[in-house]
C-alpha cells in the first residue's frame, strides 16, 4: 500500500500542475482521484491502528504517526484552502498538495514499523 500511496500522490501532484499550466479547471475525474487518494491514505491509517493496538507492528519512529496524520489531512487542507475561491487555481493547490505527500509518504515509509 505504501507504494501506491507513493504512486497516487506523484499522479496528483503531476496532473495538477499539468492540468494549472494548461491552463484549464480541474475535471471530475480528477476530483474522483483525489477522493481515492484520500480514502487510499485513510485505509493505510486505519490498517496501521489495527496493527498497532493487536501488537503485530510498531513506529520505529514517533514520526511515522506524524507523517500518517498529515497524509490523512492535507487533502482535506487543500480542499479547505480552494473552497469558494477561483476555480482555476485548485489543480495548482491540489498539485502541490500531491508532491508534498509523496514526500511524506517516501519519509513515513523510512520511519515504518519493526
């Protein structure tokens, strides 16, 4: 899941800029995207919880809860920050959200559990 939570991300950062750059809106299927992307990174938290209270994996790292936390939120952030504001302007935000969470993904990969 790692892997394609680094994949999804790097497809939403791409698409977005490319999409803003165009200059053109962001389509349904890319707001479709997002979406999968975050249920994506809610599955792994909850996946990641389970594990973790049945006592199968820990954090070798506090960070690696940080950086799950954050992955779950940022699209929910950007989501906060392009409402009611212009709509040409949200695949910009959504792009750079994406190639944020591929680097907190790559770095909560390097903090897993033992």
């Amino acid at each position: 899941m790692a892997l394609a939570g680094v994949l999804i991300a790097l497809v939403i950062g791409i698409w977005g800029l490319f999409t803003f750059f165009s200059k053109r809106e962001a389509t349904s299927g890319y707001r479709s995207t997002l979406v999968m992307t975050e249920l994506l990174f809610i599955a792994q938290g909850a996946i990641g919880i389970i594990l973790f209270v049945v006592g199968a994996r820990r954090p070798h790292d506090g960070l690696h809860v940080l950086y799950g936390v954050l992955l779950v939120i940022a699209l929910p952030i950007g989501a906060s920050y392009t409402s009611g504001r212009q709509p040409r302007r949200e695949p910009l935000v959504y792009g750079l959200v994406g190639l944020f969470m591929v680097g907190l993904t790559i770095r909560a990969i390097t903090t897993g559990g033992a």
